[in-house]
C-alpha cells in the first residue's frame, strides 16, 4: 500500500493540533529531510552521519519518573530513579507542546516486542529528523495498513526545548521524564537518541515483571541451528555483541529482551552499535551493516574525506550506530525464539582473579547478576588511569524502575523452572592483574562459548575456587588447560590470594545494599574471604 494514502494521526491528546506533521516518512524521505536541515551529512558508505551536540551520551541524573498512584509503592526511587511530581511533569508538558506549535515535526509509529502477545505500539514525535530515521531503525516496524490507531505510549522528544530549573522542577535544562499513568515521556534538552530507546526499555522494564511474569532483560541472545537459545548479558567492554554475533548462530537481538513462558523476544527491531575502533576484521557484521538508511552518531570522517576514522574519539568514545536488524545477514525476522538453554554473565575482570569460564549454581546466578560486576581500565574514560570495579545491576542499572531483587528472584525462578545452564565467562585478564597480566584470548573465550553451547561442558571435571566457591572445568576443547584456574597463571600465587580476597571484599561491601531484600540463596552465594599462608 503506497504511503500516500495514510491520514496523518490525530494528535490532540497531546495538544500538538498546531504542528506540521510529517507522518511516517520513507528512510530516504528522511535522509532528505536531515540533509535539507543540515542535520547531517552522508558517509562514503551511505550512512547519515550526524552530531549530537552537548549530549553524546545519556544523562543519568536528569532521567526522573513522576510519583503517582501509580509508582508511588513500586519503584525503587532513589539516584537511579528520581522523583518528580504530576505538576512538574504538567508544566513540562505545556511547555514542549506550545514549544513545538507551528513547528515542522516528524512523527512516526512504531513498536516494541517481537512476540505478539507483549506487543507495546510506540508514537514518537521528533524535532530532527534523524530523530525519525533513528525510532524507525530501532524499534519494530508496522505494515502501512496498521499505522495511524493511538498508542499506548507516546514520546516527545525535542532537543531545542529546554527546561527552566528554577520552575519546572528539574536540575538543570536537559531531562527525560516517564509517566505510567499518562503513558507519555519527555525528552528535552538533548539529541541523544539512546534517551529515545532507553526510555521505551525502562517502561517494559516496569511493565512486563509486574504484570506479565516475564524478565526484561538487558542483553543480546542467539540461536543455533538446533533451536537453542543462548543470552549474553554484560556491560561495556565486556564483548556482548561481538560473542552474540556468531555466523553459526541466528542474532535474536544484541541489546535488550524478554524472557516469557515460552519464548525469548527482542524488544526491538534494530541494534545501536557502538562504533570505536571498528574494523571490518573484528566486527564485520557491525561494519557491513553501515551503509545507507543506517545512523552514525558523532564519528569523524578522516580529513578531506567521508570515510570514517572510527578510531578518532575526539566528540565522544560513545559513538554508535543505529540500523533495522536485518541489516545483519544472520538475523531472525521475527526475533523470537524458545526458551534458553544457556546463559552467558560477561565481565572484563582487570584484577586477573575470576576464572575465564565457570558455572553457576541458581543462587551464584542470582549474585552475580544482581552484583553485575566488571571493571573499567585505563583509555575507557577520562580521568580512567588504573582499573576501577564496576557494578551495575542486573547489569541494566541505570533502567531498572523496580528493586533489583526483583528481576534477580524472577530469574532464579525461570532457571530453576527451565533447567538453564549459567556460565560467568571473563573476558578480562589472566596471569596478573591490568598491567601485568594479559587479556584471555577472544578465541580461547569463543571456544569455551562453543563447548558450553555444545554440551562439551557436562561430562568433565571441575575445581571449585576457593574464593568464589565457582565450578571450573579442568579442561575444555581448544583451550590450554592451565589456564583454566586463574591462580596457577599467576607467578606468585600469594599475590593472587590477596587480590581475590580484596574483589570478594568489593562484592560483599556492594551487596550490602540489597541484603535486606535478598533472599537465602543469594545470601549463601556471596564470596568467602580466605587467610592467606606466609
């Protein structure tokens, strides 16, 4: 059906009667559009780069949640979720929409959930136009024939709108703000589009564990030919979408999912990649998925040219991608699969201690993910100059509007039901901590992946640490055997007792923020701290 016969949807629920609406706009419309408004220009490859301005990242401290009947006794307030009242959240409203009257927008329907039965329609009205092409790349994509019904959710996002602190209850002239009972969010002050996708995550992420028994996720997942399902959490650093993007493997999604009944299901219908120091060696289905229709956000081009220096970090270290997931050759179209068999906890260990591969018990399972532990090194961020722990729960912390405890309990019970094999991999150091030791392999990691997804796993032996009270296999295809107890790599085994001591020490202290919530098994899985022989 050709897009001409679309009616432009009624917006006066949101009071934007006023605005010129362009609806639904073709990829290359858009791009048109972006370039007419000098938003951006485009790439050798085709891609619309553009600049994000003061923003190259999310703002944390500006995300609040307005307190209603609704949230008052469910979210889990605090510095991840900050309050802000109805009125606030009304007087922000007002002023974006008359902001916006008389003004060109861009909006687009659209929405979240793979599986049909969770399905969460999305409008998003946009100031910029790659604002547009981004929500298109991002999230699911309707038939034409579907388009132009009230969603459930609404964004607005407008980036030259700012707020006035000193009367519209926000601390300073950027913001995001969600409301349950509205279903609206706002986004001002910033061009970040990951605010747009971030947002939508924190409301299934409220949503889909209250109502729906079902785990959001903040993860990527695969299935091999045989049907089974495998899921990767970890932060930045960590490798989650370069391990998930296995060419024997169909990609499920790389970023963000639910666990229900019967089914694993990307929220999303794109990926937003992160770009620095891609080369088509390392990540070739990253780097082949850049091409037109495709969002490059603050790369620069080498001098004189549109060829983009992926290694230049000048604006950001954040820079990223954003393109429909079938830019990738091995996507699942829809990305549905069954239920896990295997799941995947990355982290980048800098201290040498944890062992590359382990498994774990549900309650070390429940631990770990609610510690969501990996460290940052030096060169991943200004003022970064030796390694600093990292923990972020559920590694998702920053979008989880309920307790952690429970995303943690519903994944204990979802493993225990589903008979799930755990695995915490480190992709981090080996033999010594930063600086002395050196970084597992990525093909000694890709082959342990592959034997725990083969069942290669089941039948050997395995050493129990001493610290961590992890199972470590003894031996694994393809993987030197000795360095598979990360104490034997060390060349004082005394100073690596001492450094295993001092990152159970930072465990113990970071869980204390969730003992009172916590329940018996995780309790039991903490670390046990050892005397050390002289």
């Amino acid at each position: 059906m050709s897009r001409v016969f679309l009616q432009k949807p009624d917006l006066s629920y949101l009071n934007l009667g006023g605005v010129d609406a362009h609806y639904q706009l073709e990829v290359p419309e858009l791009v048109e559009e972006a370039l007419f408004n000098e938003e951006g220009t485009l790439a050798d490859t085709g891609a619309l780069a553009i600049d994000t301005g003061k923003f190259t990242g999310r703002s944390p401290k500006d995300r609040f949640i307005v307190d209603d009947n609704v949230t008052r006794d469910a979210v889990w307030w605090g510095d991840v979720n900050i309050k802000i009242s109805e009125a606030s959240f009304d007087i922000l409203f007002d002023k974006m929409t008359t902001h916006l009257q008389g003004k060109k927008v861009y909006v687009r329907d659209a929405y979240a959930c793979a599986n049909p039965e969770f399905k969460t329609t999305i409008r998003v009205v946009t100031e910029k136009a790659f604002q547009s092409l981004f929500v298109h790349n991002m999230f699911l994509r309707f038939a034409y024939d579907v388009l132009g019904v009230q969603p459930e959710w609404t964004i607005i996002a407008a980036p030259d709108f700012l707020a006035d602190p000193s009367t519209d209850g926000t601390r300073q002239g950027n913001f995001t703000i969600l409301n349950f009972t509205k279903k609206i969010i706002l986004i001002g002050g910033s061009a970040y589009t990951g605010e747009i996708k971030k947002g939508i995550f924190s409301v299934l992420n409220f949503i889909l564990p209250v109502q729906r028994n079902t785990l959001s996720m903040h993860c990527s997942a695969n299935v091999g030919k045989a049907g089974d399902t495998a899921i990767f959490f970890g932060l930045s650093g960590t490798g989650k979408t370069t391990l998930s993007a296995d060419p024997q493997r169909n990609l499920i999604g790389d970023d963000e999912h639910g666990w229900a009944e019967e089914s694993v299901f990307n929220f999303e219908g794109g990926c937003y990649a992160k770009c620095v120091d891609l080369t088509a060696e390392k990540e070739p289905q990253i780097f082949n998925a850049i091409k037109f229709g495709s969002l490059l956000e603050n790369v620069n081009y080498f001098p004189g040219t549109r060829t983009v220096d992926f290694s230049n970090i000048e604006k950001t270290e954040n820079t990223r991608v954003a393109y429909p997931i079938n830019y990738i050759e091995s996507a699942m179209v829809p990305s549905l699969a069954g239920l896990p068999k295997n799941i995947f906890f990355l982290t980048a260990d800098a201290f040498g201690v944890l062992p590359p591969i382990s498994k774990l018990t549900t309650g070390q399972a429940m631990f770990h993910f609610i510690s969501g532990y990996t460290a940052k090194v030096a060169g991943t961020e200004a003022g970064v100059i030796e390694p600093q722990l990292t923990f972020s729960a559920c590694f998702g912390k920053a979008f989880l509007p309920l307790h952690p405890t429970r995303y943690a309990e519903l994944l204990g019970e979802k493993l225990e039901r589903n008979q799930v094999n755990v695995w915490l991999i480190n992709t981090g150091w080996s033999g010594g901590a930063y600086g002395v030791g050196k970084r597992v392999k990525l093909a000694y990691t890709r082959a342990m992946i592959t034997a725990a997804l083969g069942g290669k796993l089941d039948e050997v032996s395995y050493l129990v640490h001493p610290v961590f009270g992890l199972k470590m296999p003894e031996s694994c295809p393809d993987v030197p055997a000795e360095i598979l107890n990360p104490r034997n790599t060390w060349a004082d085994p005394l100073l690596y007792d001492a450094k295993a001591n001092e990152l159970a020490a930072a465990f113990i202290e970071n869980f204390k923020q969730f003992d009172s919530s916590a329940n018996a098994e995780m309790r039991s899985s903490l670390p046990k701290i050892n005397e050390i022989a002289v």
